[in-house]
C-alpha cells in the first residue's frame, strides 16, 4: 500500500496552495520544490511561522526526493483541471486555474488552513518582495553540509552542544 503522506495528492494540494498563493504568477519545478520545502519547514527561515514538519536528519536527501515529488503532484493538478503548464524561454512553468481557489476553499482541515497561511508568508515574503527563495536555500543546505561534516568528524556545533 502507498504512504499517503507526502504521496502526490497531499504534494499536489501543497503545490496548488502555492500556486494559487502566488497567482496569477506562474512558477517553474524548482521554485516550488523549493518553496514546497519552505512550506513546511517555515520555521528554518527568518521570520518564517513555526514548521509544520520536524527537522529530520535526512534533511540533504529530503530535497532530492521532492523534486519527483513535486512534479507527481503536478501532474495531478493537471489531470484535475486544477493547474495548467505553458512555456517560455526559460522552460515550464505552472499555474493555478480559475477553479483553483474554490476548489482549495472546500477543503476544510486544519493542515490545508496551516498551509494557506505559511503560503501567504511565502508569497508576501519570496514572490512579492522580490527575494530569491533560492538563495535562502543555498544557506539552509550550507547548514547542512555543515552539521554533515561536523557529525561525520564527531564535532559538534556550539549551538548543538
């Protein structure tokens, strides 16, 4: 049986909060594997809301594997009518249609009303304000290889002790 969570409907519906958050802008696969991480690990970024995720040791791979994710999850927007692809020189990018929106506002739990609220902080915060959310990244995954290279000599940072 398939583990529903971060399966490609719940990273569907993830992907077309932030698509319609970011509407009528439309977003290529790696801003919203990028922001599909930031999404859920808000907490990682100044003045992000709490996490919706724990931090995981896995963190490095997690990015990898959300990519796959990510466009799986499309793909279902897009069977569903929900997004649309077109292209342009820099290659595919995706939006949220006009049925987006209502389509999100029948969903009624708690966890879709988290989502919609940290992609309100994204969009304000990274598609508004002209931030480059993948410059945030690159510091998140520094940190990383950091903690990586500091367990694999048997250092710990000073934060962590």
């Amino acid at each position: 049986m398939m583990n529903p969570l971060n399966g490609p409907v719940e990273v569907g519906v993830r992907a077309l909060v932030l698509l319609t958050e970011a509407f009528p802008r439309r977003l290529d696969v790696a801003e919203l594997v990028y922001l599909d991480h930031a999404l859920l690990h808000s907490g990682d970024f100044a003045g992000g809301p709490d996490s919706l995720q724990p931090d995981l040791p896995a963190g490095p791979g997690e990015l990898g594997l959300r990519r796959s994710l990510v466009e799986q999850g499309l793909v279902v927007l897009l069977r569903a009518g929900l997004a649309d692809m077109t292209t342009d020189e820099a290659g595919f990018l995706y939006g949220a249609t006009e049925e987006a929106a209502s389509f999100l506002d029948t969903l009624k739990a708690g966890y879709v009303g988290a989502l919609k609220n940290r992609a309100a902080w994204l969009a304000e915060h990274y598609l508004h304000d002209g931030v480059d959310v993948r410059e945030d990244m690159k510091q998140i995954t520094r940190r990383w290889a950091d903690q990586l290279r500091a367990e694999a000599t048997g250092h710990r940072r000073d934060e962590d002790q």
